[in-house]
C-alpha cells in the first residue's frame, strides 16, 4: 500500500514545480491556485490518489474563481505563513501525551529503536523545532500585517535558520551521543522512512 507521503508527494511535486513556474514567468493567479492546492493536498488525510488528485485540482480551481487583484499576491506571500503553521503542528502534536516525539519517530525508523538515553533528547528536539516553526509562523504573519519589515526579510530569515539549525544539530547530536550516527543524509533518509511507515 503505498504510503501518505509517497501519494502526496506523487500530487505535490508537479504541483510545486509547475507553481514556480507560473510564479517564474509572472502567472501569479495561476502560481496562487496552485499554491492552495498544495495546501489542500497537505490538509487532506488520505493517501488515495482518486481523492487527492481531485482536491487538488478542486482547490485550484476555487482559487481562481475566487481571483480578485492583488489577491493572487497576498495568497502567495502567505504561503510560508501556512506552510510552517502546518509544520508546527506535524511537530507539535507528536508532543502530546501518549504520542512518540516525531524525532524519536525517527530515530526509530534509523535505529529500529530509541536508545533510552535519547528519549529526552528527542522529545526536547522535536518541541524546539515546533516552537522554532510556531516563531517563524508569527514572523510571517506579521510580515504580512506590515508590522515585520516585510515577506523576502521574513523568507530570509526562514532561508538561513532552517538549515542552519538542522546542519548544526548533527554535530551536536554526536559530541552528545558519540555511539549514534549523525548526518544530514541519514537524517533525511531516517524521515522518509518514518513517513513509509506510516
């Protein structure tokens, strides 16, 4: 059965590639509806193509519809804002009682299990990546109220700390825990594994 990041991946990745491209020839209404109908895809819980493929396109065509001047700007200057409020929360609910810290989630999937010394350790981590998306989420927003110097400060920002904080987490992560592997490619590898697995 093919897994809910395999399917929406299968229905994102076209619509992201063709979204920049409308973005990238100045189609920003067309660029917009495709954005909505990423968000669309992300929000839906099913893994079935016959269900996303339809949303998507449903989505995008309610955006266009809906299409008024300046709209079209607003809703993509407003994606990042969606993007990591969604991002937060993939991170945030794993936190609450009775769930695996998506971290630890993993590490599971790297290791076959979490070594007990880590357990604290992956909660702690999957809680800063969620309060860290959360800020970049009010950032944005107030990027788009006017009270943020603007939305490329705020794209900025989200551009140079993502990756910064998640390259340099790895070698923390082995000065702290010298028996466990720590690379970017085998974290990004360990995630895809825990989306396969459910």
């Amino acid at each position: 059965m093919r897994s809910a990041f395999a399917a929406r991946l299968l229905v994102s990745a076209p619509i992201a590639a063709g979204a920049m491209a409308l973005r990238l020839t100045h189609q920003n209404n067309a660029a917009a509806a495709a954005g909505l109908a990423l968000v669309a895809v992300a929000l839906l819980p099913s893994r079935r193509l016959v269900v996303l493929v339809p949303v998507a396109l449903g989505a995008a065509a309610l955006a266009l519809m809906l299409m008024r001047p300046g709209v079209a700007e607003w809703m993509l200057a407003s994606l990042p804002f969606v993007g990591d409020t969604l991002l937060a929360a993939h991170f945030g609910l794993t936190l609450r009682p009775g769930r695996e810290a998506l971290i630890a989630r993993y590490m599971r999937a790297e290791l076959g299990a979490v070594p007990p010394e880590c357990r604290r350790y992956a909660w702690r981590l999957t809680a800063m990546w969620a309060v860290l998306l959360a800020g970049l989420a009010l950032v944005h927003l107030a990027a788009l109220s006017g009270a943020w110097p603007g939305i490329g400060a705020s794209a900025a920002l989200h551009a140079v700390l993502i990756p910064l904080l998640f390259l340099a987490e790895h070698p923390f992560r082995a000065r702290v825990f010298p028996a466990l592997p720590a690379s970017p490619l085998r974290t990004l590898r360990s995630m895809l594994r825990a989306s396969h697995a459910g």
